[in-house]
C-alpha cells in the first residue's frame, strides 16, 4: 500500500507540474460548452429561423403572381443578394425556371413545368430547397382549390384520408444532432483526455531512461500499471466532469426546445452519464498505456495510440448505420455507452441490465487489459528494448 | 552476498546469436568491495541485469544473500541499492521527492524515512540540492540524485555499475568515503568502473570479465603478479588479451 501510494502520488506530481499536456487534456473539457453552444445555435436559427433565400430565376417575368408568393416567404431573386452573402449564394446556385408559356398554360388550365435546378445533396441547400418546394406546392394547390370551387366541388373530396403522423419520438433530427455530438464528444474526451499522460508516463519514462530504474525496484509491476493507469483517468474523469458541469450550465443559456430537444442534464442524467463514462475512462487509459508501454519511442507511441482516438469517433457512427442491432453491441465497451447515452439525452428511463452488463464488460476488458501489461512489463522484450 | 554460479546468457536475434554471458561465476562478498573490471562488451551489464531479475538467464543461477533471484526477485531486489547502467531523472519532480519516492517503494515510511533521506543527502553532501527540480542539473548533479535514491534504504548489497562517470573529484572522494564506511559496516559492494586508479585504490578484490566469462579474479596486487606487470593497467590489459592458462 506504501507502494501503491508512492507511485500514485509521484505519477499526479507529474502530471500535474507538466501544465503543458494538462492543458491539452482539459481543454477539451473547457471547450465544450462553446461547441455545443454554437451548435445549438446554428441548428436553432437553420430550423426555426425564416432567413431569407437567394434563387436565380429566369423567366421571373411570366409569373409575377409565383414571384410575389415567393418573396413573401423570403424567397428572394438572387440580383438582390447582399454583397457578403453573394459568394455563399452563388457557391449554392440554386436555380428556378420558369417557362415562357407559364401565363398561357394557366389560363388553358394545363400542367406546367417549373424546373428547381440545385445540388440535391449539398446540405446547406436543404432547407431552401424545401421551402421552395413547399411554396410551390401551396400556391399550385391554393390555385387548383379555386378551381374546384368554382366549379362547386368540395375540395374535401380530394382528401378523402387524412394520415395524421404523431412523432413519438421526442427529439427531433436536429435534437438528436445535437444529443448524438454531446454523446461522441463525451466518449472522445473520455479516450483524449488521459492520452497525453497515459504516453508520458509509459513510452515517455521509457525514453528518459527512467522505467528501467523502476523496474529494478522491489515493487509489482502490477502496482506500476495500476498506478500509472489510476492517474491518467482520473484526468480524464475530471475532464469528464469539467465537460459536464459547463454543459449543464451552458445549455441554460439556450432554448432547446425550439429545436424540439428536451433533454435536460439534471442530476440524475449526470449521474447516469457518469457511471456510464467512468469505467470508460479507465478502459481507455489501460488500452493506450498497453500500447504505448510496447512502442519502441515516444513518436512511436504516438502515432499508435492516437489511431485509437478513432474507435470513439468511429463506433458510434457504425451503430447509427446499423438498423438491426444484434445484441452483444449493447455489451461491448465505447458501443454499450454510446447506445445508453442516447437514450439519457433522449429522456428514456436508463436500462439498468444493459447499463450494468456494459459495465462489467469494459471492467473486464480493463481488468484482462492491466494484466496482460503487468505480465508484459517483466518479460525481456520490454527490458532488451530499453537500450 | 551476491553469488553469480555460471550464468549462461544468449541473444537470439532473426539474423545472429549473441552470446553475452558464456558460464560467468563469481562471488561478492560481506564487507568487501569487489570490483568489476571488463572492456566494453564483455558482458558487464547483462550480467548486472541479470542480477536484478531484469533478465532471465538461459543457464546458472544467482543467489543473493541466499535467495535466488528467480524464484523471488521482489525479495533479491530488497536487498539490492542499484546504480544502472543507464539512469533517468524525473525532470518535473525535486531531487528530495525522487529519493523520498524510492524510498518509499522499499516500504520506508514516516519519521523513519525522513530521516534516511536527510541523512543520505548530508552524507552525499547535496544538500543545497534537494529542493531544486532535476531539470538542468549537470552530469555530476544527477549522478549524485541517482546514487542517493539507490543507497536511500541502506541496502545490504549494493550494485553500483560505473558510479563515478562524470563526478568531479570531491564528488568521486565523498563517494569513495561513503563506500568504505559500508563497507566497513559488513555491506557487501559490487562495482563496475574503467578508471583503475581508483579500482586498485578501493576494491579489495577485482574481478577481470572477458568475452562473457571471468578471466581473472584476485586482490589487486594479486592480478598484478598473476600478469606480471607494475601497474593494474597493464595487467588488465594483459590478461584479458591473453587467456593463456591465466583465467583463475
């Protein structure tokens, strides 16, 4: 236990007097707020908002009926544009053609054919695009009413079902952007935030000729692992904690609602949050410590540990692809977590079996992880790549 | 006592066969110090390092103070103060906190600890160092560091593989000085060096290692009249030039 304390007490001195990589760590943490605060944002005013939108039309002149409609739901012609939005506009070249028959066809009462030309798959495009199709759409059916009316037909007969949709899902896409980015860049700084001393302290020590005087101590090198890997997560579950507090103050500041997100981080979401990311953190420091104590430097340990970074970013991403979960990614670590974190920010009651079996999966792999390295640390390969 | 029974110790690699200990034996004694003389490659290190459990030797055993460093080598390295081959310092920690984190990894605690470390830095004299950080201290400086945490929990063997590159000569005598004064407490001192002078002025034995085995072992002037030669100098050279029916 003397042991165990010394070697935790030295690994904190060190990590804490090296300001230079603790900045890094929790800098992910203090940026947090901020990214999600300008997520929110866009999201709100891109969802909400009615900013107006630039479309080069030709042929505006035949129709100046569909023009004024337009442009009361500011769908603008582009030669009005703004000087310093021109280039975005441009850039998204959204085009209407308006035929020259358009006023003739009308009064015939045929069908006419007004052409929306844009880059369907742009995602800024999106949103005008939708507005312009709406428009189109209630104008063309404001007119074809009319005409029914006319004639004395009831237009309720053209709708003779109603399909009314009631979205039980509560987000909606934005909110579950926004839910899924917080999820992720939790999961990130759970594997980032340790990283910097997780290498200093192994392939580091290894470089400044340290480790071999350690490991010609009296001590376990179960104890040297343990301690090295108590130290670097538990900066990151400060981290974890500095990114929770201020998003929990932060998302204060916005109305989430108006993108129809309801979570709310109380206490018991952060709680869950915490117990789900916890282990996590220790996971992810015994797999980078596992890697970088084998590298033969300290470049070397970084370019191999930083590949892991990728399994946060990646995993969840896989899941979202996968329609039809099969049932062991509610267990495996970085998936499990990613899954119940979901529904936290969703506001679903937390399964208490799948959190507990995800827990106990990524202990064990931790577990499993520290004991292959303990065993590793007194096999020669290690000492001969000392020198 | 450090007991060193033919050790026997090969490198494999993909493409050749190192063979760096080739049925090495010797014996340190209690209060002695017994020198190892070798030139570069002779197999010095591997032999210290097997010595610390570091590595596994293919043949022969070690036995310190009776007990078998394979078997426990937490226990073996109890007993060993080690001064490697090769040392680091923790750059962001104060000389006072490395010594004081070595000490407490061989369970030294308390008023007990704190009074090992204050004397092992007076002994040193480095005082006016201990609460500096390590960064920037010079060659001789972080020799010293080294040699307080090794010798911190006054072991009863110690190891000590060239303590004295890069001392100034104060330096080297208060070492020497503290060496003698163990020795003369009934510790047993194994160390390595190229500086003969000081070999044949400390060392009441010396151990001569060739090509992976002892090639002469005997007091000082007792190597000299082996080889035949006046000076240390000469008689390492010779005998390990020569092996000649010389080995012992």
């Amino acid at each position: 236990m003397i042991q165990f304390k010394a070697l935790l007490i030295k690994e904190l001195r060190e990590a804490f007097r090296d300001k230079r990589a603790l900045m890094v760590a929790l800098s992910m943490g203090l940026l947090a707020p901020v990214m999600i605060m300008v997520i929110s944002k866009v999201m709100i005013t891109e969802s909400v908002g009615n900013p107006p939108i630039y479309v080069q039309f030709t042929g505006a002149e035949y129709a100046p009926k569909l023009i004024e409609k337009f442009e009361e739901n500011n769908i603008l012609q582009f030669a009005n544009v703004p000087e310093d939005d021109k280039y975005a506009w441009q850039e998204r070249s959204i085009e209407v053609d308006i035929p020259e028959d358009f006023a003739e066809k009308m009064s015939e009462g045929k069908a006419i054919d007004v052409v929306l030309r844009a880059d369907f798959g742009k995602k800024a495009s999106g949103s005008p695009i939708r507005r312009i199709r709406s428009t189109v759409n209630s104008y063309s059916q404001s007119i074809g009413y009319k005409r029914l009316l006319v004639r004395g037909v009831d237009v309720k007969l053209l709708r003779p079902i109603i399909l009314q949709e009631q979205d039980t899902a509560l987000p909606t896409s934005n909110a579950v952007m926004v839910s899924m980015f917080l999820g992720m860049y939790l999961l990130m700084g759970a594997f980032v935030s340790g990283l910097s001393i997780a290498i200093d302290s192994s392939a580091g020590e290894r470089e400044r000729n340290v480790l071999e005087m350690l490991l010609c101590q009296p001590v376990s090198t179960l104890k040297i692992v343990l301690a090295k890997m108590t130290c670097a997560s538990s900066i990151s579950v400060l981290s974890i904690i500095i990114m929770l507090t201020l998003t929990t103050v932060s998302v204060g500041f916005i109305d989430l609602t108006k993108i129809g997100a309801t979570f709310s981080l109380n206490a018991f979401s952060i709680a869950a949050l915490l117990i789900l990311l916890v282990p996590l953190c220790f996971f992810a420091t015994a797999l980078q410590l596992f890697f970088s104590f084998q590298a033969k430097s300290f470049k070397e340990a970084q370019s191999t540990v930083s590949m892991l970074i990728m399994l946060p970013a990646m995993v969840p991403m896989a899941i979202m692809m996968i329609d039809d979960k099969p049932a062991w990614v509610n267990w495996l670590p970085i998936s499990g977590q990613s899954m119940l974190m979901e529904d936290v920010f969703k506001g679903l009651p937390v399964d208490w079996t799948v959190l507990a079996s995800t827990t106990a999966m990524t202990i064990g792999m931790t577990v499993a992880l520290v004991m292959m390295l303990a065993q590793k640390l007194k096999s020669e390969k290690v000492v001969m790549s000392l020198s | 006592m450090i007991e060193v029974n033919n050790l026997h110790k090969s490198f494999i690699d993909k493409k050749n066969t190192v063979k760096a200990l080739d049925g090495m034996s010797f014996t340190a004694k209690d209060g002695e110090i017994t020198g190892i003389l070798g030139p570069n490659g002779a197999g010095k290190t591997t032999c210290l390092r097997t010595l610390y459990g570091l590595l596994t030797a293919d043949e022969g055993s070690v036995m310190v103070d009776g007990i078998n460093v394979l078997e426990d080598p937490l226990a073996v390295r109890k007993r060993l103060g080690i001064f490697p081959d090769k040392f680091g310092l923790y750059e962001r920690l104060t000389a006072y906190e490395q010594v004081d984190y070595f000490a407490s990894l061989h369970g030294m605690q308390g008023a007990k600890k704190k009074a090992a470390i204050e004397q092992i830095f007076k002994d040193l004299e480095m005082e006016e160092l201990a609460h500096r950080k390590t960064v920037g201290f010079s060659q001789g400086q972080r020799m010293k560091v080294t040699l307080a945490q090794a010798l911190v929990h006054q072991p009863k063997n110690f190891v000590l593989d060239e303590p004295t590159r890069g001392l100034d000569v104060m330096s080297t005598r208060v070492l020497r000085n503290h060496l003698a004064k163990f020795k003369e407490k009934g510790h047993c001192i194994l160390f390595s060096s190229h500086v003969m002078q000081e070999v044949a002025a400390l060392c009441d034995r010396v151990i001569i290692v060739a090509n992976g085995k002892l090639a002469a072992q005997g007091t000082p002037q007792e190597l000299c009249d082996l080889a035949g030669e006046k000076l240390l100098e000469d008689a390492f050279v010779k005998l390990i030039g020569s092996d000649e029916g010389v080995a012992a």
